[in-house]
C-alpha cells in the first residue's frame, strides 16, 4: 500500500488531519490534469475548480479493495471530464444555434434572423457530400469563407476542389477574412488570460480556506470567491461574445456578394442542416 493510500485510510480513521490531505490530494488531480489528457490550460482550470470542493467527499469515499487511492482519483476524474465534455456538448445540443452579433442596420436584422445560426464552428455542412449544382456550390463556398479561422490547408484544399474553385483563390479569400479576424482573435486571448488567472486565484483560495479556521476570515473568503465567480461568469460572457466567424460584410469585401445575398445563403444550408438533424421543431 502506497503512503497516499494509507494517509487516507488514517484520515477517514480520524489518525490524521484531513486539510494537509486535501492539499496533497488537490495537487495530484491538478498534475494529471495537465499531464495525461491533452487539455487546455482553460479546460484544466475549470473542471479543477469544480472538482476541488468534492476532494473530501471522495476521500470519506474511498474504499480500499487493492487498488491506489492515486487510481481512485484518475477514476473520479475521468467522470469530472467525461461531465464536462457532455455539458459542453449539451450546450450546443440545446442551445443549438446562436444568434451571432453582426454588424448591421435594424432593418436587416428584421430581414435576416441569425437565430438559426450554429452555436460553436460546425463542419459537419462542409462534408455532408459534395454538392452538385451551381447554385448549391456556391452556397457550400458562401459557408466555407464563413469557417475561414477553423479550416485547416488540408481541408481549403479538397473543399477547393469540391467546389471547382482554383486552391489559390480559395486560400487567398480565406487568408484575407483571418487577416480581418486577427484583433478578435487578440482580444478573445487576452480575455482568455485574464480568466484563466481568475481560476488561479479562485483555486488558490480554495486551498487557502481548507486550512482557515477564523470566522471572520472565512466570511471574507466567502465574499471574495463570489466575486471571483462574478469575474469568471463575466469574461466567460465576453469570449461568448467575440465569435469567430466572420460577419457578412468581411465575406462580401472578398467575395463582392451582397449582404443580403450571403444571408439568404447561409439561411438555406442552416435550414438544411437543421432538417437533417430533426431540430425544426
């Protein structure tokens, strides 16, 4: 039996202080999170601030059949994951698609509903097969411009082809509406920053009141992590806001579309999707 089992086994005995533990615990989570399953540094601080709180509970948990304590952990988050993934997920499902704010006149708005629009890029449009006539090519290379910042050389490539578009127009149009995207982009990193440093402080003071027996220093923390939460609910707001699909008037400047053109476009392979999906009603 390791020592991070047996600290454990004494802990839920009441041999040991539970607050050094809960500590050592803490840390391990955090060094899995960030060593054994890809995630953003974003990722890892979320589903660690909502897993933190719980590491008593899984300590009181833990029964002792063989297996490492250090196992039952990557188990535990291995299901925290898991759960964040499907909430994510869940989101897109439910929220389906979002109305994105572009920048128009009230009277286009009145004309054009954005609230069939997808909630995060989806290429599933780009790849339900090849469309075959004109009109239809010209729509799937309405949508293409439209996913500009998330298609990858490879994939300009065969929708070029797909499209009967030479590859160089093609990566030219896209490079020239990323070029347009590139301050969003700085902004939506610099409010990322901001967030993830607002999940190290919300973290270390998590850890800090573990070990906090005052009352009146409690209450501060309690005051202080409900403004950090605040903090967090705003700038998750702000990156939800700074989408990176361009608006119609960058994929006309490349195009010479009209507008209107592009809506009515992007309105008829929305509807499409949405159909093939089941979410008309």
């Amino acid at each position: 039996m390791d020592s991070l089992t047996q600290k454990v086994i004494q802990t839920q005995g009441g041999v040991s202080d539970l607050r050094p533990l809960i500590k050592e615990v803490g840390e391990l989570a955090y060094r899995s999170l960030a060593e054994c399953w890809g995630l953003g540094r974003d990722d890892i601080h979320e589903i660690f601030a909502d897993f933190y709180p719980k590491i008593p509970t899984i300590i009181q948990r833990f029964h002792y059949t063989g297996a490492s304590f250090a196992n039952y952990v990557t188990v535990c988050l291995k299901y925290s994951l898991k759960r964040y993934r499907s909430k994510k997920l869940t989101s897109v499902v439910v929220h389906g698609l979002e109305h994105e704010a572009v920048d128009e006149t009230a009277q286009e708005n009145s004309m054009h509903d954005f609230s069939t629009q997808p909630a995060i890029p989806n290429l599933s449009l780009l790849s339900t097969g090849v469309p075959g006539k004109f009109k239809e090519k010209r729509r799937y290379h309405i949508l293409a411009l439209r996913y500009s910042w998330f298609l990858s050389e490879e994939q300009i490539s065969q929708l070029a082809s797909k499209l009967d578009l030479p590859p160089l127009t093609l990566l030219d149009q896209v490079e020239r509406i990323r070029q347009m995207l590139l301050p969003r982009h700085v902004k939506k990193m610099a409010i990322a920053d901001k967030r993830s440093t607002c999940l190290q402080r919300l973290y270390a003071l998590r850890n800090k009141v573990v070990a906090e027996t005052r009352p009146d220093r409690l209450e501060k923390a309690r005051i202080l992590e409900s403004r950090l939460l605040e903090r967090l609910e705003r700038l998750r707001g702000q990156l939800e806001s700074l989408s990176m699909l361009p608006s119609l008037d960058m994929i006309h400047a490349v195009t010479g579309v009209p507008r209107t053109t592009i809506a009515g476009m992007l309105q008829r392979l929305y509807a499409k999707e949405r159909r093939r999906l089941g979410l008309n009603n």
